[in-house]
C-alpha cells in the first residue's frame, strides 16, 4: 500500500509523489537586525550567538523554524492540514495521543514500549502507515522541517523519525558584530527587603547594534514525492513565511528585525541541475566603498550574477 495524502476535493486522494513538489530548490534569506538581540545564547547570559575566534554572528536554525512556524500558525489558525506539530507550550504528549487514537490506539503515549507494541499488535492495523498519513495530512511542519514523534520511536515504528523536506543551515553575519552588553533599569523590586535601601533595580540587555545576516537553505523534492507530499501550495506558504516571519515576532529584545531579500534558485529537475554552493557563490553581499562600518541595509550592495546560471536553473528574488 502507497502513503497517500488526501487533497481538498471531497473524496479524491492522491500518493505522496503525485502530491509532492517536482523540482528541487536551493534558497537564500538575507535578514538583518538593530539594536536587537537576534538569537542569543542562554549558556552565555543571553549574549548573541558569535563565531569566538572571527566575531562573525550566528542564528541557529531552530530560531528561525520557530519563528516560520509561529507566522503559519498565526495565518492558518489550526486549519485542516495546516497546524502546527511543535506548538508553543503543549505538551507533545497530548499531540502523540491524538495521532495514536486516529490510528485507533488510545493512551499511546502514557503507555510503555512493551506495551505499545502489544496495542498495535492487537488492533490488526498498519499503523505505521495510518500514523504517518495522519502527520502529512495534518502538519505543516512536519511537511516542511520533519519531526521526531517520540511516541512512535519508542516502538520502533518507522514514522517515528521524519526527515523534511526542507532543511535550513545556521545563519551568518556578512561582517564581524559586536555585541553590546546594556545596563538598563526596573521599576520592578524583586524582595521586600530591598525596597528599604532602594527603589529601582538594574538588569542587563544584549544587542547587536547592527548586523545583516545571510542563511541558505535547501528543498529536496526527491525527499518531498518519498516521505513528506510537500505540495506546491506549502512551497508558496513557506515562501510567504520566510518573508514575514519576523512580522508578528517583536519584542523589546528583538524589536527591529527584517527579511530585506529572498533568493530562490528553482532546478528544472527533481535532484537539481547543479550544486548548491555553485549558486550560493553566485551572490555578493559587500560593504559599499565609502562604507567602514554598516550601519543599515543600505550600506551594502546585493547583486546576484544571474548571467552566470548553469543551465537549467533559474533565479528569483523576492523582497
């Protein structure tokens, strides 16, 4: 039996690889920040995320599938085939639980291996399968960025583990930042005691004072018509994240943070017609002659040589 993944005409299904995207795309996301901390470091007091020997600046991926995730939801708000796996604050135990019991399964995730794998057993069910059509109808992020479903790895099930279709690497900063470490007050006492001897505390804020950050990514679609059905529908979605994803993110540690270009290279075939670095390299970040230290986005010249695509590539940028 095939994976199938259902599409919105009532009763009409389709197989992952009908379903799936055809050709594979490598991405660029050009973002910068000010007077923000764009990622910072929780095992060192909060500090944004640098390269120690070359101050270069860092965003980890997970920071930036957060945020991707958070726009989708607040766009779709849980619609059909649109929600959210890693959700803010559920457990995904309770996630788990309801993906088990649409397979007829009850309790899964409270229950141990043994005796799991007694319950599957017993309900005479391909599990496995209904489980992983379950996700691919139901989660957008999963689709997307895949998922470890603890539940179904604790019994061996081969949904359990889900590689995306889309894979994100860590960002980096075009030029060296240097993070700055702010005294700022409070209003706020924290103990009785210390209203006595004083009535305002200080804590401390990290920032970038500015920082233009590059972070490539990659759309398998081979992986797409296997595994996920990672649609041409979720591409534009996806895209659409991408450039809003900081839209609804602001925050006083984050209050200045924007997406400034896109770079799409689409592939005329499912497993590309070049390699990735090769299109990568064809785009040029750099500070503008009369410029020493960037201070904003238009101190830097963006220029993609498109006249020196391999054939069978194309290019488009989106802003």
């Amino acid at each position: 039996m095939e994976y199938l993944v259902k599409t919105t005409k009532e009763g009409e299904q389709k197989t992952i690889e009908e379903n799936a995207i055809k050709n594979r795309y490598d991405f660029m996301i050009l973002f910068d920040v000010e007077n923000c901390n764009p990622n910072g470091d929780p095992a060192a007091g909060n500090m944004p995320r640098i390269d120690v020997y070359t101050n270069i600046g860092l965003v980890s991926d997970v920071c930036l599938k957060r945020k991707i995730r958070d726009y989708v939801e607040n766009v779709k708000k849980d619609a059909i085939g649109y929600r959210i796996y890693y959700k803010r604050g559920v457990p995904l135990e309770i996630v788990d639980n309801e993906i088990f019991a649409s397979a007829g399964i009850e309790g899964a995730a409270g229950m141990s291996p043994d005796a799991l794998k007694k319950a599957i057993k017993k309900s005479g069910k391909d599990v496995d399968l209904l489980i992983h059509d379950y996700l691919m109808n139901n989660f957008f992020d999963i689709r997307t960025f895949g998922a470890v479903v603890n539940t179904a790895v604790k019994c061996n099930l081969n949904c359990g583990k889900i590689r995306g279709t889309v894979q994100l690497g860590f960002s980096e900063s075009v030029d060296p930042i240097y993070p700055q470490k702010l005294t700022v007050p409070s209003c706020a006492i924290t103990k009785e005691a210390e209203s006595i001897e004083k009535s305002t505390s200080f804590g401390d804020k990290w920032i970038v004072p500015y920082g233009l950050y590059r972070c490539e990514g990659f759309i398998s679609a081979n992986q797409g018509q296997k595994v996920t059905g990672f649609s041409d529908e979720d591409l534009e979605l996806l895209w659409d994240a991408i450039l809003n994803m900081f839209k609804h993110e602001h925050t006083s540690a984050r209050g200045k943070m924007t997406v400034r270009k896109l770079i799409i290279f689409k592939h005329d075939t499912e497993l590309g017609n070049t390699q990735a670095h090769k299109l990568f390299d064809l785009v040029s970040v750099s500070r503008k002659d009369d410029v020493q230290v960037a201070h904003s986005f238009n101190d830097y010249t963006v220029t993609v040589d498109t006249e020196h695509l391999p054939n069978g590539v194309h290019c488009e940028i989106r802003e």
